[in-house]
C-alpha cells in the first residue's frame, strides 16, 4: 500500500526577521504525513516558534516551498498565495505558548464558537461542536465561566477547545505544558492522545522528555538548521537519542549535587544553618482576593533556615505564586504575620486585616529580598542592560561608583558583561532571565524569591540556570523557588514545601523525593484547605451577576433601557424625583444578584468624587437660609439639599452602569451594538469589524492593566519610587512604566493577530452567530419599567426640592 501524500511539506526554506542580516531558518526541508505526531525539540532561539508559525500557516518563508493541506502556499515562482494560505488555516490549527493572548471573548462557549462562526458553520452544528470539543478537554462544566480568570491550565484546554472546534486536520502546539503542573500536564496529553487516536496530526514544540516519549519522530533544530529527524517507528535507538538529547540537564545537574565542591558545600552548609533562626517565618497567613469566595493561602504556617534552598511545589491555581508575593509584600495578607531577617513584613492585629510593613521596613526589606518574576519580560523596562540593573542600587541611595561596581559584579557573575549596553527587550527568554537575575543580585539581597526559573529554558539554559542557584547557595543566599518541575526541585532543593492537596501524578513524584536519590529532602504539605481549582469557582462567583434575571435580557434592550434610564436620572431635580431613580437603581440591582460588597468594589471611587463634588456645592452655594457659618464659609439649607441631591443623583447614574457592566460580557455588549449598527453597513460602514475591535478592546484591556501591575511590582521590588520618594522621582519612574507596557502592548498584538488568523477571521468575512438575539417578556417588562420611570420622572418635574 502506498504512503498517504504528505499533509505538510517543505523544501529548501529560509526565513529571517531581518530581510537577510541573519537567518531564522536556513535550507529547512520537512515532511510530515497525516496522523503523525512530530516533536520539534532545540535550544532557545533555534527557530522552532519559527518553523511552527510557518507549518501552521501563519507565516510566509522568503525563500522556498511549503505545501500545507495540498495548498501550494509559497513558492519562489509564484511568491505568497493568499487564498491558499486561507484554504490551508481552515484545516490547520495552532495553539501559542500563552493561552490567555489567543483568547478572544469573556465566556467559554462564546470562545469557542469563534472558530466555527468564522467557517460559517451552520448556528446548530456549532452548538454540537461546542459540546464535543469541551468533551474532549473535560471543562463542559465550565462552558458558562470566564476563561480569562482560570488557571493556566484550564485556559490551555479552552484553547486546545477552540482548534478542536473548528475540527482541524493538523494541530501545531508551541509549549503547550511549559506552565503546568504534572496533573494538568498530564490531562492535556491525554487530550492529545485522543486526538491522535482520531487522527488529527500533531506537531508539539517541547523541553521535555515525557511529551517527547510519546512522538513518531523527533526533529531537532539548531541555529535555523534542521539538524536531525528521528523516526521512532523505523530506528531502534531512537529512544536513546531522543534521551541523550535532553540528558544535558540531568547529567548536569546530578553531577553537580552528587560530586565535588558544590555537594561539599551543600552539607558544611546545611550543618551550619541547622541551629540558626528561620530567616523567613509565616504564622497563621491567609489571603482572600476580592470578589473570590475561597482564600488563595489559609492558615499558612512555613519557617526557611538561612542559607537552604526551598522549593514550592503545587497544582495550578494552589497558592505558590501569591504565597511568592506576600513574601515580597506585593499583597497584604488578611491574617497573620510574616517575618523575613527580623523585618515584620506583615504583623496580624486583633481585628481587620494584618499590618503592612512601614515605609522604613519595606525599604530594608528591598535591600533584603529579592523577586526574580516568572515571566522576566514583565520585570524589565530600561532602555539597556546597565540601566535596568542600576535601578535597584540607584534606588537604595548608592552613590555612582558603588552602583557601577555592584552593576558590573552582577553582570559578571551571570556571565552577561556583554549584554550591558544591549536592550533588554531584543534578547532570548534565557538572557531575559539573567538580566533580571542580575538585576535582584546588584542590590546584594541575602533572600532571593524565584517565580518558575527554569518554564520553557531549553536543557542547556536550564543546567546553567542551575548552576547558578547552586552558586548563590555557596555564597551563603537563602533561596525560595517556585516551580512545577519536580526533577529540579529534586536536584537543588534542602526542602520542599508542597502547596495544596497534591494529586496523584504530584504525590507520586512527591514519593520519590522522600525516598531519595541518596539524600533525604524534608516535604511539607502546606495550604490543605485551599481547593486546588478554586480559580474555576472563583470564576463563578465572580460570574455569578451574568446568570441573573438581568444577564437573561437581550443585550439590545438592556443597553437601550438602561441609557435611557442614565440620561433621564440627569433631569432628576427634586427628591420625588429621586426616590423613582433610586428605587428602580435597587430593583435592578437586587434582580441582577449583584452583592453590596462587590457594588462598592465597582462605584467606590466614584461615589468619593461625587461626595468631594457634593461638599463643593453645599460650601459654595448662598441660597437658603444660613444652617452654620465659619467665617467666610457658610453652610445654607439650599446649599446642603442640592449638594446631597447631586451627589445621590449621580450615584444612581453610576449604579445603572454598574449594572450594565455587571450583567453583560463585552462580546454581547458588541454583538449587541454591531446589531443596532448594521443598518449603517448599506452605507459602507464595516460594522461587524468595528464591532470586533471593540471587543477585543474591552477584552484586553485588564491584560494591560496587569502588565502595568507587573512593572510597578517589578520597581516596588528594587525600592522603585512608585511607592516612595519625592513627586519628581515617583513620576520619573511612572515614565519608566510607558515602555515597557508599549512593549506588552505590541507583544499581544501580536499574538492576537496570529490568534485571529489562526481561527480564520477575515475583513468582511460572512460569518454565523452561535448567539441568536430575540426579545422575551423580560424584555418587554424591562422597558414598560424605563417607560414608567420616565413618565413618574416627567410628571414630577414641577415639585419644589
């Protein structure tokens, strides 16, 4: 029988970002048949995310010929193909590194039915196919929730949900486990087994080697070049190669444990550190983020020896990135107490939440401990190398010659003396994560924090990654690492603190730990009472206002009704008035099953504004009668009614949108406008692409506003003066953020439009709508109440104040 015609083909292609300067990819020819299951394996920058965006479409070569799906896409002669390379998306999927920058709308079903709603795939297979792919990830559950707010590894499975919806014959995946801990790893291989087993064919970028055991061939990359492809069904030794080819990091690092000074040290300093007070001591943590109904840490109880190195291991969603921050003291615990080399970080009180530290304290502990993020792109915004990792010493009062000798001590000690005058923003995620290293070390802490070290390094930058905490270890630095790798943790850790109530594939390699190697590692389990997937409940009670009676109104009425409702509350001038507004406010809210906590979280700030407004007009206002005089200020009876009228006025104004805001997701809210827009498409407005920008635009712009989180915490953490100094000194570090956030905001533009043509979204594209709009009798109720009000409201208009 002969062989199926390849699915994918390439020959002889070249890409570069730099029309030419260098290569990406140099002379790649690639074959891969239908039902196969290719693991792309290399180091950091070899071009693997290259290759991947070529083999999925997303991207044309400049020299060369790639066939996908039988589409000739690109060739020398005939250059790019645009409608091959649409026919050719419509049958090869991708899913990115990071899930959350290909997620497009604000609810499961919603996102997933994109895809399918780009095919024009009729309204009643994409409800079948919505049910089939959240089958096969295992979150049917979940088709309701806001994928924006889960964990790591259920946003992966939505997006692996969203591919599979579109019913693809190929699925190119670039990490698609970097993040996860075993069990999650564990549930998304088993999701592609399945697809195997269908016969959808697989292409993984991978690090590691329980994904790589599962593959048909391996191919490896290195500098742009195709440097081996390994056939698994055809070559006997192949598991060897395949072993030898990720042995860099075990060999690495079981040498260095086992043998020599290191391992010498690691003992003299063990005995040393036994006697000695815990340099880090947490009693009786917890902390409830706002709007989430389980805490994130409770009840916590941890003490670190100086001098050890401790790794926090735990599922996704368990609590180890938060218990990373309370450390550094991004968050503010709401019980408890938290010590760190006798500064008291947070110190419990009787009643109310605990203690921050002073402004004295926190600026010792910046000189203290140090944060090495877990994603260092988010932690680095000089224009150079030099200047980012001057900003911590600059900021400790160092004068310039001490700041450029700790600068140049700490560039040395990674070994990146060269990058200095380099931008941060031009390097790989390796030397990204050794500048940001090296940034905490010029400011000479004696406690480090690492948030996931080694997610995504390759195997060589993961042994130097390594030996660089054992360096640290020798020079006498107390070190706290989060991670989900296990291997490591094993090869570096004096501890292990496990988050959480491990599951099965944790507790097993948790074993093994105890059982040792040689050494006995102590294992703590910490956090029990924290539900690992609090995230998916947490995103349900976050969700709960959109399951109310007024989530159930077409998006068209509600925004109609309650506009109408906002404009009118401006005209209300007496308190008759008033008191229709305000009863309609609280019927909507109560109907809405929006909590008075999470209302006040929402209108907070401006309530404060309209109460400042309010105090303005009761002092400026002459009319009336005089109530209180001091001086020149008086208080009249007319001044004090309108101030307080006009204040509640725009209170309820406030609470209408809040409603709005509360109850509708931002892609019914432009589905909804898109609705009422389409008549203007008969006058060559594009309505359905305007309405999609909207979307996308509300969607994200939490993502920045976290990113902007991310700078300011990167600061805080080397005594940046967004949280101290003089005005001009915290503005100047205000500036500092633009750059970064720029960068973000390119990066996920990026991405997002990958993600866009990856799920064949096209300008004036015909497309079909999962969601049907239509008006009920809530409907209708809901504008003969906004009919009413508006009458009461009219008719009272004459009553004195």
């Amino acid at each position: 029988m002969s062989e199926p015609d390849p699915l994918i083909a390439l020959n002889h292609v070249r890409f570069s970002y730099d029309h030419g300067t260098s290569w990406a990819l140099d002379d790649v020819s690639l074959t891969i048949r239908p039902g196969e299951r290719v693991c792309l394996v290399g180091p950091n920058g070899s071009g693997k995310s290259t290759l991947s965006r070529l083999i999925a479409g997303l991207a044309a070569p400049d020299h060369g010929t790639i066939t996908l799906a039988g589409h000739l896409v690109f060739s020398d002669e005939t250059g790019v193909d645009p409608g091959a390379y649409r026919a050719a998306r419509r049958v090869i999927g991708a899913v990115f590194q990071n899930p959350e920058d290909q997620l497009v709308t604000t609810v499961v079903e919603d996102e997933i039915a994109f895809g399918p709603e780009n095919l024009a795939v009729p309204r009643e297979q994409i409800g079948q196919r919505i049910d089939t792919a959240l089958s096969l990830v295992r979150m049917q559950a979940s088709r309701g929730d806001d994928p924006t707010v889960m964990s790591g590894g259920q946003q992966q499975r939505i997006a692996i949900a969203d591919m599979l919806a579109m019913q693809p014959a190929a699925l190119v995946l670039d990490e698609p486990t970097a993040m996860l801990d075993p069990d999650a790893r564990a549930d998304v291989m088993a999701t592609l087994d399945r697809l195997q087993q269908q016969g959808t064919t697989l292409i993984i970028i991978t690090h590691l080697r329980e994904e790589l055991a599962r593959a048909d061939r391996i191919v490896r990359l290195e500098h742009g070049r195709l440097v081996d492809d390994t056939d698994i069904a055809i070559c006997a030794t192949a598991p060897v190669a395949v072993d030898q080819s990720h042995a860099t990091t075990a060999h690495t690092t079981s040498s260095t444990v086992a043998h020599g000074e290191v391992a010498a040290a690691m003992k003299s300093e063990r005995k040393s550190t036994k006697n000695h007070s815990p340099i880090i001591s947490c009693h009786n943590v917890s902390l409830t983020y706002p709007g989430a109904n389980r805490p994130a840490v409770n009840g916590l109880d941890v003490d670190i020896e100086p001098g050890t190195v401790t790794a926090v291991l735990g599922e996704n969603g368990s609590g180890k990135t938060t218990f990373a921050r309370l450390l550094c003291a991004l968050e503010q615990p709401s019980t408890g107490s938290i010590t760190i080399a006798g500064i008291p970080v947070a110190t419990a009180r009787a009643k109310g939440r605990s203690k921050l530290a002073k402004p004295a304290h926190l600026r010792e502990l910046r000189r203290t401990l140090g944060y090495v993020m877990q994603h260092p792109e988010r932690q680095l915004f000089a224009p150079t190398v030099r200047e980012d990792v001057a900003f911590g010493p600059r900021n400790l009062g160092l004068d310039d010659p001490r700041v450029h000798a700790q600068v140049m001590h700490a560039l040395d000690l990674l070994n990146i003396g060269q990058l200095a005058e380099r931008s941060p923003f031009e390097l790989s995620d390796g030397q990204q994560r050794l500048v940001a290293i090296a940034g905490v070390l010029a400011c000479e802490p004696s406690v480090i924090v690492m948030d996931e070290p080694t997610a995504g390094l390759d195997e060589t930058a993961t042994a130097r990654m390594i030996d660089i905490i054992h360096m640290l270890r020798e020079r006498g630095l107390t070190i706290v690492i989060v991670t989900h790798n296990v291997h490591v943790a094993e090869h570096i850790a004096d501890r292990v603190i496990v988050f959480g109530q491990p599951e099965r594939r944790l507790r097993d390699s948790l074993q093994t730990l105890r059982d040792g190697q040689g050494r006995q590692l102590a294992v703590n389990v910490v956090n029990q009472q924290h539900h690992v997937h609090s995230q998916a409940g947490d995103a349900e009670a976050l969700n709960s206002p959109r399951r109310s009676w007024v989530a159930m109104l077409d998006p068209r009425v509600k925004m109609i009704g309650l506009l109408v409702l906002m404009c009118t509350a401006f005209t209300m001038s007496n308190w008759a008035q008033l008191g229709i507004g305000m009863a309609v406010a609280a019927g909507l809210v109560v109907a809405a099953n929006i909590g008075i906590a999470r209302l006040w979280r929402a209108i907070r700030w401006f309530v404060v504004m309209f109460i400042f407004v309010a105090v303005l007009n009761v002092l400026i206002v002459r009319d009336g009668t005089v109530l209180v005089q001091w001086g020149v200020l008086q208080v009249t009876d007319v001044g004090a009614k309108t101030g307080v009228l006009y204040a509640l006025r725009f209170t309820v104004v406030i609470v209408l949108g809040a409603v709005m805001l509360e109850t509708t997701t931002p892609t019914a809210m432009t589905d909804a406008c898109e609705s009422l827009m389409r008549p203007l498409q008969n006058w060559g407005w594009h309505v359905q692409e305007v309405a999609l920008v909207a979307a996308l635009a509300l969607r994200f712009l939490p993502t920045l506003s976290r990113e902007v989180q991310s700078v300011r915490d990167a600061q805080r953490c080397r005594a940046g003066a967004v949280e101290s100094g003089s005005i001009t000194a915290r503005l100047r570090a205000m500036t500092a953020i633009i750059m970064p956030v720029f960068a973000a905001a390119l990066r996920h533009a990026d991405t997002l439009s990958l993600a866009l043509d990856a799920r064949c979204f096209e300008e004036g594209l015909q497309r079909t709508h999962w969601r049907v709009m239509r008006c009920t009798w809530r409907d209708w109720l809901l504008l003969a109440i906004v009919a009413v009000a508006c009458a009461g409201l009219w008719l009272l208009r004459t009553m004195p104040l």
